[in-house]
C-alpha cells in the first residue's frame, strides 16, 4: 500500500467509514465498508450503481449523467474505458465478452467494475493522481486502533509493522486479562492497570 493511503488509515476515526459497492460482486448489490475520509470512492462507486439500476445500458445514460460520469469519475470517454476492459477480458476471460455483446446491461457493469477493481490497485500502487478514487477497504476498528495508538510511537504509519502491531495487540492483552483475573481475586487493581499504552516491543 502506498504511503498516502496508509496515512489516510493512520488518520480515519470510528466513524470514518461507508458502505460500498463490491467489485466482485457488482451486479448482486454485494457492498462492503471502505474509507470514507479523504476519499470519494464510496460516493462515486455508490453513483455508479445507482447508473446501473437505473439504465439497461451506457448508451441509455442521459448525455449530461454521461459526461459527468466521464469527467468526475472514469477521467475518460466510455468508449476508452470499454476498450481496455475489453482487452482485459478478452486474456482472462473471454465468455465475458460474449456475454457482454449480447447484454449491453452487463457490458455496462463490465465498465464500471473496471473502476471499481482499479480504484483499489491505485490506493496501493500510491498513484497521486487518482487519490480521490482510492479504495481502501476499513471498518471501525481501524478508527479503534488509531485511538488506541494516539500519542505512541505506533502513531506514526511507518512505525506499524506487523511485527510491532502483532505484539503490541498481545502483550496489551495478556496485561488486562492479567489485571481482569487479579480483580476477580478480590485485589484492588487500580484503573490504569487496565489502559495498555503501544510502546517499541523489539
């Protein structure tokens, strides 16, 4: 993942999420949580479905929605955008095509599934110029984590590792339930006992 997006998770709270369309599972209405803050993918992904419920095909589109599609959100003409889905489908899999030449409705979710799968390749691959299309699949818990980690050392991005994130979660767990069973015991266990701070675990 590139840097940009990783501060972007570094900087995401609780509520920093939504709900959006799956690449994979497009067609279905399948959705699944990713960043909100500090991008538009959600939005834009979400108006790209709404286009597919709406219409039976790209050609369908109103001429206004079409060149906002092409400008906001693909940065190409449609035309542009199915012929590099084509030669995409035509090496992995080309009963795609021919399914898409007899439905233009799935020919439609073909090109907006290109989006969609590439909106993730460019959070990773830190292209600057597609930052606002990022894709970076989050949950709450990311904005737990950044709370948690507020102050630390593991604060800074370049500082969670595996390694350091993996030990930290389990030395502040084995630390509270230490501090909980104590407490069962009947021993006067104070409240910080119970706040584990991220320290450098090497």
């Amino acid at each position: 993942m590139g840097s940009e997006a990783k501060a972007m998770l570094a900087g995401a709270d609780v509520a920093d999420v939504i709900m959006a369309p799956a690449a994979d599972m497009f067609e279905q209405g399948v959705k699944l949580q990713v960043l909100r803050r500090g991008t538009m993918f959600g939005p834009r992904a979400g108006q790209l479905y709404e286009l597919y419920r709406t219409y039976p095909s790209l050609e369908a589109i109103p001429d206004a929605r079409r060149t906002r599609l092409e400008r906001e959100i693909l940065h190409a003409p449609v035309a542009d955008i199915w012929a590099r889905t084509e030669a995409f489908w035509r090496e992995r899999d080309p009963a795609e095509l021919a399914k898409a030449q007899a439905d233009p409705k799935h020919r439609m979710a073909l090109v907006f599934r290109w989006y969609l799968g590439n909106a993730s390749r460019w959070a990773i691959d830190g292209d600057a110029t597609r930052k606002l299309d990022y894709q970076i699949w989050c949950g709450p818990a990311m904005g737990a984590f950044n709370r948690w980690t507020t102050g630390s050392f593991l604060a800074e991005p370049s500082h969670r590792t595996v390694v350091q994130v993996a030990r930290n979660l389990l030395e502040g767990a084995a630390v509270i339930t230490r501090a909980h069973q104590l407490r069962t015991f009947g021993v006067a266990v104070p409240a910080r006992a119970f706040a584990f701070a991220p320290r450098n675990l090497t």
